[in-house]
C-alpha cells in the first residue's frame, strides 16, 4: 500500500478525533498544525509525526490530504489555500459562517479543480444510509412527512474549549448535519419557518439554546424539527411517515424502527458501532477521493445547501416570517 501523508488543521475536540483514526491507519503519516504548542505536544504523543505553528508551513509539507478542524471561520480561509495548491481536503462543518461568503469562495475553489468534501459524517453512519435505502426501495410508501429531534447539550459538555465564547445563532450550523441529511432523504429544502428562544438556567448557555421549526421540501415532503442545547443525555432521531409506513431511526443509537401497512411486527435493525467508526470511513472516503479512485460523497454544493437552510431558518427566527434557502 503506497504511503499517504495526511495533514489535519486544528487540534480541538474534533481534530483530535482525526487524529486518533489516521494514526491507527496502515500507510498513514500524519502531520498537524495547531498555535497552541501544548495541543501540539499532545498530538505529537498521539503519534504525529510532526507538528507546525503555522498553517501555510503544514501546506509546504505537501501532504496528499488535508483535514481542516480548525474553528469555523477558518474553514473558508483554510480552504481557499489548499485548494490553490490543489491538496484534496476534507473540511469540517460547516463551510463557513455565512453562506454568502462562502458561494462567492466556492467558485474560486471550483476553478482550482481541486476535489473537496464536506464533513457531514452522518451520511457514513449505516443508520442514515439504511433509512435512505428504505425511502429509496419505497418501504412506507411515498413519504409525507417527517420529524427530527435534537438534543446536543453533550456537544458543550464534552467541547468546552470550543464554546468558552459565546456566539449568537450557531445553533443552527453547528447542527446543519440536519439540513444536508434530510436534503439527501427528500430534495431541496424550499421554504423554512423558525421559532427560537434561550432557555436560562443551564450551565454554558448559547443564544439561542431552542429552535423549532418546518420545512417544505421541493417534492413535497414537509416537517417539523426541534434542536436544543439543553436536554442532558441527547437526542437525535428522525421519525418518517409514508403512505405505506413509517420508520423511526435514533441516530444516536444506531437503530432503525419499520412498521409497514398490514404487517404485525413491527421490524427493528440495530447498526450499533462506535463513534469512530464513521469518522473513519470518511477519513478512508478522503484518502479514496486524493488517490483519484472516488468522487467526494459530500462535496461543496451539500456545504452550500446546508449552510443556506442554516442562515434562512436564522432569518426566520428573527423575522416571524417563512424564508426562502438561497445561495
């Protein structure tokens, strides 16, 4: 197996989870940039082979791949430069703050021909793929509607380090895994409605902690969603009805409900398996996408769509008023 050299941008929570998977993979060098020396030492004992202070040093090394976990505005930043030097990458979600400014990057980025993804891990977890499997082999018919539920108060808990400063609204692109998962299931989101509020007397609040809402999808699939930073454990689930069924996957869990029309039993699957595990068939799917043998799974046109659901149902909340997802 040829040796691949992969650089990761960004040693917090979610650079360190890369890391803990590349340096467990045969014909992988890993190298990782970060300011911060003590995570840089951490790393190098994790088994990085080298660590630099600066970004545009880890490009000079000339890696095969890159992953950018560094936070969210240096994604498009981050990106830019890579891309410009042609490295594959793999970048965190989501691609930017605003998906204004990153519609106008994305173009340059095209222009460079350079393969990029976007870190939406959930279309790896063989639970999602199973649910769109089922929508796709019509197992409840022709679906009608849908319901999310999210409970990512965890997410602070285990990433204090990220949320030490608080940022209004990123509730709704720090979960865009949503917007990209249920465009995958049922097509563009076209109208989106949102009521959001914050919640006090939780440790580590963010503005806003609770957002509900609908979507209206192009094919006529419409839901309602709920995201929080407040319940403790975590939730994520998305319940589906269709004309000749219903499913219930919890996410979390890895499990997959299916009751269809004149069955009895309802029929339960179970894809329990570690959280690493996606995050290393991504990570397998990037070095796939550098050697030229794939076509990036996830790639710039998700991370736009997604980042434009984030920013209308934003919109919205403000508003009172139906938005439009536009980029």
């Amino acid at each position: 197996m040829p040796v691949a050299r992969v650089a990761v941008s960004g040693l917090g929570s979610i650079g360190r989870q890369h890391l803990d998977v590349l340096v467990g993979r045969p014909g992988v060098r890993v190298v990782a940039f970060d300011p911060d020396p003590e995570l840089r030492q951490r790393a190098t004992d994790r088994g990085v082979e080298r660590t630099v202070d600066d970004f545009d040093a880890l490009l000079d090394l000339r890696p095969d791949a890159l992953v950018i976990a560094a936070p969210d505005q240096f994604h498009l930043p981050q990106l830019e430069a890579a891309a410009g030097r042609g490295i594959p990458t793999l970048v965190e979600k989501p691609l930017a703050p605003g998906v204004t400014e990153a519609a106008v990057a994305a173009e340059r980025i095209r222009a460079t021909g350079t393969p990029v993804l976007v870190g939406y891990v959930l279309r790896h977890r063989p639970v999602v793929r199973a649910v769109r499997s089922a929508l796709h082999d019509g197992l409840v018919g022709t679906p009608t509607s849908f319901q999310v539920m999210l409970g990512a108060y965890t997410t602070i808990t285990a990433a204090v380090s990220r949320f030490a400063t608080p940022e209004p609204d990123r509730l709704y692109r720090d979960y865009s895994h949503e917007w990209d998962y249920l465009r995958w299931f049922f097509g563009p989101v076209t109208r989106c409605l949102a009521v959001a509020r914050t919640v006090s007397g939780v440790p580590h609040i963010e503005e806003p902690n609770v957002v509900d809402g609908l979507l209206v999808h192009a094919g006529g699939v419409t839901g309602a969603f709920h995201l929080d930073y407040v319940e403790p454990r975590g939730t994520r689930t998305i319940h589906v009805l269709g004309t000749g069924g219903s499913l219930l996957a919890d996410v979390g869990r890895g499990t997959l409900t299916l009751r269809r029309a004149g069955d009895d039993v309802d029929r339960l699957q179970s894809f329990s398996e570690p959280p690493a595990a996606a995050l290393g068939r991504q990570l397998d799917h990037l070095l796939e996408v550098a050697a030229g043998t794939a076509a990036p799974v996830v790639g710039l046109d998700d991370g736009l769509a997604a980042l434009a659901v984030s920013d209308a149902l934003r919109a919205s909340a403000a508003s009172g008023e139906w938005t439009n997802p536009s980029h």
